[in-house]
C-alpha cells in the first residue's frame, strides 16, 4: 500500500510520471468521465477549512466515477471527546482511501501508520502539502514551457505556509535557483533550507524584497494568519507585504504568477487581469493533478 505523505517521499523521476498521468487525465476530462475508480469510496477529513483542496478532490474522485463520503467535525463525535486516531481508523474500515487535512504537523503520517488503506496528505499544519506541490510544478511546466532551470521567487509567510516548505522542496528537486522573499521573522527554517541545499546542491538566496527582472516563476502565499499567536500582528504584517503593479515593473513579460489560494491581501486585484497572472488557471489544475494521484495511490493492487 502507498501513501502520499510528503513531498520528500517522491522522487523526481515520480514526480515526472504524474506529469505524464496529469496530461492523460486532462485529455481523458475532455472527453468526460473516466471511470476507472468505479465501485471505490474515497473520504474527505477536513479538519481545517479548505475550498480547493477539499472540492477539486471531491471532484477528481467524482470524475473517476468513485464515491465520495465527506467528514465534518461539526457533527462528528469529535465533539463527543473522540480522539483523532480513533475516528481515521473507524473511517478507514468503511473506505478505500482517505484524504486528510488538520492543524497538527505530522499528523497525516500519523493517520497513515494506523490506517490500512492509503492516506494523502491535505495538508498538516505548517508542515508539508504534496498534492499542492504536484499542482505547483505541473502548472510551471504547462506555463513556463519547463520545469528545469528556472529563476523562481517564493514570496509571503515562508515560515508558517507549508505550500511554500513542500514547494521549495519539490522546486529545488528540478535543478531551480531560488530566491526567498519574506518579512522579517516569517523565513524559511533553516533546516529545511539546509537539507534542501545539501540533498540537490541549489543555490537558495534570502532577499529583503524580490528582484523580478530575471525572475520566471513568483510563486506567492499569504500570511498564515491562524499559525500567529497574535492575530493582529499578522493583519499588521499583510498590509505591508503585498505585490502591486509598481513591484511588477521591472519584472519579465513572460515571467508566471503562481499562488497557492486563497489571496487575502498579497496580490493587489488589479494584478489578476495582467496575463502574467496565472493562479486562477492553476487552481484549475488541481482536478487532473488530483486524479493522477487518486489513479495512483487508491487505484493500485486492484
Ligand atoms: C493552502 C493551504 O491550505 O495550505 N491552500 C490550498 O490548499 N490551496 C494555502 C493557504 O491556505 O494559504
């Protein structure tokens, strides 16, 4: 049985291979629906909000003709006292694969070690977020033409946004030079910048404010505002970080925006009708991407 975990799990040369499933699924979905998950039930346990993940998963199992039986911890016996680990093993014995979401790092993997089907990680805390990262790369091929070689900016809270850990890893993976752009007290750890440096010998930079003018890829987050323990302080930090049209000045004509989503403050509006900006369409993404994954991980040994 697999999981999918961490980004860190993957290799390179599967990474590439759900490049190669993802534009399979994206031909297959013109065509409507592929029905190769049919008779499987998939779970959805979000324990923290979530629009896109949740409903593009929900959608990509939808599109593969599986079920879909969704958890809510509202009404769950959560609220009873129930722990965790006893409610992913009650779910895993009535279905096939599980996708999780929840506030604790670790906590996916934790799921995973009790369950017997496959678990995929939503998202735990500011951990890791694979199948964002997936969405990510797949979007920079699609868009950059590549995914090697590039000039790449993460921009926003690089300590709390586990899009931005998974991505610096999965980015660096592919041989790019980054730079990190962050406000004072928000960076990348320093171990994972130095696991990363030392696993695929990239050049990572810290920079106070982004240099545009050969970058290819801005890939930006907002302020994980529920990680603060001052909620204030994140409001106070978001109004000063964001990118507008005079950051963009000096910036490349084909250089891609992309952004993991939502946007609270980060990206001005003015910027979504620049044909650099390219969130909307990678969000989109999230449906094929999903499915390779679903097609990999629940579909296997059957
Ligand atoms: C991200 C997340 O939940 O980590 N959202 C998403 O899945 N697209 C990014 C975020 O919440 O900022």
């Amino acid at each position: 049985m697999r999981h999918l975990i961490s980004i860190r799990d993957l290799s390179r040369k599967q990474v590439e291979k759900y490049f190669r499933e993802t534009e399979k699924m994206e031909r297959a979905l013109e065509k409507g629906r592929v029905n190769v998950l049919s008779g499987k039930i998939i779970a959805t346990l979000f324990f923290e909000p979530s629009t896109r993940t949740k409903i593009s998963f929900q959608a990509a199992a939808k599109r593969l003709g599986a079920d879909v039986v969704d958890f809510n911890q509202e009404t769950s016996s959560l609220k009873k006292g129930e722990s965790f680990l006893d409610t992913i093993r009650m779910v895993d014995g009535y279905v096939d694969g599980m996708i999780i979401r929840h506030e604790s790092d670790g906590s996916a993997r934790l799921a995973s070690e009790v369950a017997t089907h496959p678990v995929i990680n939503g998202g735990d805390g500011a951990n890791q977020h694979p199948t964002q990262t997936l969405i990510d790369l797949y979007a920079i091929k699609k868009f950059s033409g590549r995914v090697t070689n590039l000039h790449v900016t993460l921009f926003g809270d690089l300590k709390h946004a586990r899009a931005m850990r998974s991505f610096l890893y999965g980015v660096s993976m592919f041989g790019n030079e980054v730079d990190l752009c962050s406000p004072p007290g928000l960076g990348m750890d320093e171990n994972v910048i130095s696991e990363i440096k030392e696993r695929f010998g990239v050049a990572i930079r810290e920079v106070s404010r982004p240099q545009l003018s050969n970058c290819d890829v801005l890939y930006v987050c907002r302020i994980q505002k529920e990680r603060f323990s001052d909620p204030y302080e994140a409001v106070r930090v978001q109004q000063e970080f964001s990118i507008n049209r005079q950051i963009l000045r000096d910036a490349k004509k084909d250089m891609v925006i992309l952004h993991p989503l939502p946007r609270i403050e980060e990206i001005s509006r003015d910027i979504d009708s620049d044909k650099r900006a390219r969130y909307f369409e990678q969000a989109k993404l999230g449906v094929p991407v999903r499915m390779a994954i679903l097609v990999d991980v629940v579909g296997r040994g059957y």
